[in-house]
C-alpha cells in the first residue's frame, strides 16, 4: 500500500497516459496487490485524472477569459480613441467652414468696393488722371469704409490681403488732407493711383488664395 501512495503522489494530477505508465510501472516492479488494493487504485488514479483534466480545462477557461478581458478593454480604448479623433476632425472641418464662408464675404464685398471706388465716365474722353481725381474727392468716404470692412473683416484675412487693405486705409487717411483743389493737386492723385493699385492686388491675391477662377 505504501507503493500506491509513492505512486499516486507521483501522479497526482496524471493524465490517461500518465495512469497506463504507472499500472506499468506496477507489473515490471512485479508488486502483489490484493484485488481491493488494486481497485482503490484504479477508482484513485481516474478521479485524479478527472479532476486534473477538469483543473486544466479550468485553468485554460480562465486565461482564454482574461485573454478576451484585455482584448475588449484594447478595442474600446482604441475606439474611444478614435471617436475622439473622429471629433477633432469634425471640429476642424465645421471651423474651416465657418472661415471659408466669412473670407469668401470678405472678398464679395472688397470686389463691390472695387466697383464703388471707381468712379463712373464722365464723358467718352475722359482719362485716367480724371478719374483719380474723382477717387481723390472721397478719401474720407473710403477711409471710413476700409476702417469698418477691417474692423469687421480683419481677423479672417490672409495675411498679404490685410496689409494691402490696412495700406489703403492709411492711404485715405493720408490723402483726405490733399483734397482742397481735386484735380489740381498732383498728391492726391498719385495717392489715388496707390489706392486703386493696393486695391487690386488685394483683390487678386485673395482671388488666390481662396482659388477662385475668374
């Protein structure tokens, strides 16, 4: 009986294999067991190999569940990780959108003053330096509207077209002190002439940068 327990703790968590290599093991030691003997290990080492194989299932059931855990919890978190990139992206798009629609007003509305500012023909001969002299006689007008189109405007204007309008702003201002005697007074229509000039590069540069085809 002691060689039944040296065996059966040898093989405490046998498999079928493991209980056929240790009845071996029996008849080549040539070991005498009664018959009751011989069945209390047969009964001890199949619920040994039962309760081992169910222990191991077990223990397989139980990594393959973590297994899963971690692969869930990895998955949410990188969904939530997207969505919150799907957002951003989202956000970013609704704000270009939003800058797109106000500069695209600006440039309708700096395209109307192109067409304010230029004074309509007085006559078929009329020349340029008649017309300067017309844009010349409301520097102040223009200087009051460039300063409300910047004030409202400014902050979605590229860079370049902000400083040309800013330059004919402060052109206006400089100019309206030269309007005395429009038409004769040189100064004022070479300021003019910067003015329209400024003006359209403005127009061009944000017919660019908004690549609008004209």
């Amino acid at each position: 009986m002691i060689a039944v327990k040296r065996y059966l703790l040898e093989y405490m968590n046998p498999t079928p294999e493991d209980f056929h290599v240790a009845l071996n093991a029996f008849l080549h030691d040539k070991m005498v067991l009664s018959w009751w003997q011989l069945l209390v290990f047969v009964v001890v080492a199949g619920v040994a190999a039962y309760f081992g194989s169910y222990l191991k299932k077990r223990g397989e059931n139980l990594a393959t569940k973590e297994d899963i855990g971690v692969l869930t919890r990895s998955v949410e978190s990188i969904k939530t990780e997207n969505a919150k990139e799907i957002e951003k992206y989202k956000d970013n798009l609704l704000r270009k959108k939003i800058i797109f629609e106000e500069q695209l007003t600006a440039y309708n509305k700096l395209r109307r003053f192109l067409y304010v500012i230029r004074p309509e023909k007085k006559h078929p001969e009329q020349e340029w330096d008649e017309a300067l002299a017309d844009i010349a006689l409301n520097f102040k007008t223009h200087g009051k509207e460039l300063r409300e189109y910047l004030i409202e405007y400014s902050g979605v204007l590229p860079e370049d077209v902000r400083g040309s309008m800013e330059s004919c702003y402060y052109a206006c201002e400089e100019g309206k002190f030269y309007t005395a005697y429009p038409g004769d007074d040189p100064e004022a229509e070479k300021i003019a002439n910067q003015l329209w000039s400024k003006l359209e590069k403005a127009e061009e540069d944000f017919a660019k940068y908004l690549e609008i085809r004209k």
